[in-house]
C-alpha cells in the first residue's frame, strides 16, 4: 500500500512525532522511509567569507535535524535514505515526493516558523494542497 513514505523534518517537536509515527508505520507495512530536510536558500548577495560562512552553518544544523529525525524513526525492516535539499520546505517535499514516487508524506503540523498560533503550518497547507499521493498531518 504505502512501500515509499517521505518524512519531513524541520527539528520541531511536531515533526519528531511525525518521524515516530512514520516509523510506526513503516514498521507495520514493511515499507521504505524517505527523511528530507530542507533549509532556505543563502542569498548570493552577502558575498564572501559570509556567503560561504552561512551555507556551512545551514549544512551543520541540517545535518543536526537529519540525526534527531534518524533517531526518531529507529529500526525498521525497510531501507532510510536521507536527503538534505535547498529550497522551501514544501518543495522540497514536493519535489522529492515526485521524483521519488512517493505513495505517502508525513510530516508536522507546524513547524518552527514565525507564526506559531496557526492551526496548520504554512508549508504543510501548501503540500497538502498540491501533494502528488496522501498527506499525514502530526500534531
């Protein structure tokens, strides 16, 4: 049913208990988990050292998320593959989803944006309206 299942992360407590609940599902239906963090593109007009400062300091916390969200999902009988991508999370998520042929993405209710009184997150409500295959929204 569900053989490939994109989970995405931002480090937020939402998006940790997505990873759980992928796993759990991913456990029961023996599938594969796709975890993809994505970090906003570093502007080319702060020039150097800061430009390249900036792309080390967004790889390093990225790389820090994909560990939390690793260990969150534990062992599963399938394969996790990571990817760690440029861009607005929803597309990334997106774009991951159809390049992937993704059957399910879980992710977070919200995530660590500014406006943390909304009842569903700007970039959940995006893949939720344009998602290629079934959304699973974690609170």
């Amino acid at each position: 049913m569900f053989k490939n299942i994109l989970l995405g992360v931002d480090g937020s407590k939402h998006s940790l208990h997505a990873a759980q609940k992928a796993a759990g599902l991913a456990i029961c239906l023996e599938s594969d988990i796709w975890i993809v963090v994505a970090h906003p593109t570093v502007p080319a007009y702060l020039g150097e050292p800061n430009f390249q400062d900036a792309i080390v300091a967004r790889l390093t916390e990225s790389k820090k998320i994909m560990e939390e969200a690793i260990e969150a999902v534990g062992e599963i009988p399938g394969e996790v593959h990571t990817e760690i991508l440029e861009g607005s999370a929803a597309e990334v998520v997106l774009n991951v989803a159809n390049v992937r042929h993704i059957d399910l993405i879980v992710m977070g209710s919200r995530g660590h944006g500014k406006l943390r009184g909304l009842l569903l997150g700007s970039q959940s409500q995006k893949v939720l309206q344009h998602a290629p295959c079934p959304v699973m929204i974690v609170r």
